[in-house]
C-alpha cells in the first residue's frame, strides 16, 4: 500500500512540476512578446497585460489590472465606437475577423495607434467570458503612412498646377500660330496683290 501511495505521490509531483514549467515558458513568452497581449473580462476590466502592454501605456501592470479598460485607457472620442464592438464580441453578436484598430491612451496623455487582433474566450460551457488581444503599435507607421499621403497630395496639386499652366501656354501658343498664319497669309495676299498691280502696269 505504501509502495503504491509513493508511486501516486511521485506521480502527482512529476504532473505538477510539468504544469508548473508549462506554466513559466508560458509566463516567459507573455513577459518577450513584441506585442501587446491583453485579456478583457466581460465587465470591460483588465485581467491580464504583458510587459509590452504596460511599457506602451507606461503604467506598472498593477496600475492596469482590475481597471476599467475603455474607461481608463482608451481616448473619449473613441470609446463608444470600441464598446460597442467589444460588446458584440462577448455577446457573441459578431462574427469578427481580421484587425481592428484604435488608439489608446498612455499615462503622459499621448495617444498611440494599435492594430488589434481579437480573439474569444470561453469557459468550459461555451460561454464566452473575455477577449484576448494582441496588438501591435503602429503609430510611427501612421505617422509616415500620412506624411507620404501628404507628400503624394502635394505633388498631385503640384502637376495639376503644371498641367493647368502648362494648357495655358498651350492656347498662348496656338493664338499666336493663328495670328502669325492670319499675318502671313495677308502679306501673301498682299504680295499676290502687288504681283498683279505690277503685271498690269507693265502691259501697258
């Protein structure tokens, strides 16, 4: 009897140091992520952020947990448009696929852009309880994706200046062809003119 509670408790401990070391490598790989990884309970608080989360937002993962999500880190403006889709998604009213991006709101009251990939959790009975994130910050990519919309708008102002210009030189251009075709053919005609006065003249 004891023989098997040995093996039992042996077996039990082996089990547990197996949990336990799944448990670490998968603390390890929320702790290097290069995203942010966030868990969002059903009542819009935060139970889970990683390292990256809390360097983006720049608060101590203890300033976030248990916090009201929207409320507290999301810009006003924008926070209805994010409810209401966080809500579907609990609700398990919307098929959502694909990113979906906001900004967020860091402690020194600077935005920052993040492109969120959202996924569902459910508990053992189907019932979905949170949403797990992970969201990428792509604030510098915005920042250049709309200073090249802004160089791209003003070179299309630019060669539409040009070619508007550029018409213009063209009607310029082809007045003054018809003028200088209107002179010469004048002065042909005036030649032809002359040829005829001087012909006449001549016969007598």
């Amino acid at each position: 009897m004891e023989i098997k509670v040995r093996e039992r408790t042996l077996s039990l401990e082996k089990a547990n140091n197996g949990l336990q070391m799944e448990r670490d490598r998968a603390e390890n790989y929320l702790e290097i992520a290069g995203v942010i990884l966030l868990v969002i309970n059903a009542d819009e608080r935060v139970s889970l952020i990683n390292r990256k989360g809390c360097e983006i937002l720049g608060y101590e993962e203890s300033d976030i947990i248990g916090k009201n999500w929207f409320d507290n880190f999301l810009p006003e403006r924008s926070r209805t448009q994010v409810k209401t889709v966080f809500n579907k998604l609990i609700s398990d009213d919307l098929d959502f696929s694909g990113y979906f991006e906001n900004p967020v709101l860091n402690k020194a009251g600077k935005e920052r852009i993040i492109l969120w990939n959202n996924k569902v959790i459910r508990n053992k009975d189907g019932k979905i309880i949170a949403t797990l994130s992970s969201g990428e910050d792509v604030t510098r990519r915005k920042l250049v994706e709309e200073e090249l919309r802004k160089m791209h708008k003003e070179l299309e102002l630019r060669v539409e200046k040009r070619t508007a210009e550029l018409a213009g030189a063209n009607i310029k251009l082809q007045k003054e062809i018809r003028e200088r075709q209107r002179i010469e053919q004048g002065l042909r005609e005036s030649e032809e003119k002359l040829r005829e006065a001087v012909n006449k003249f001549g016969t007598k």
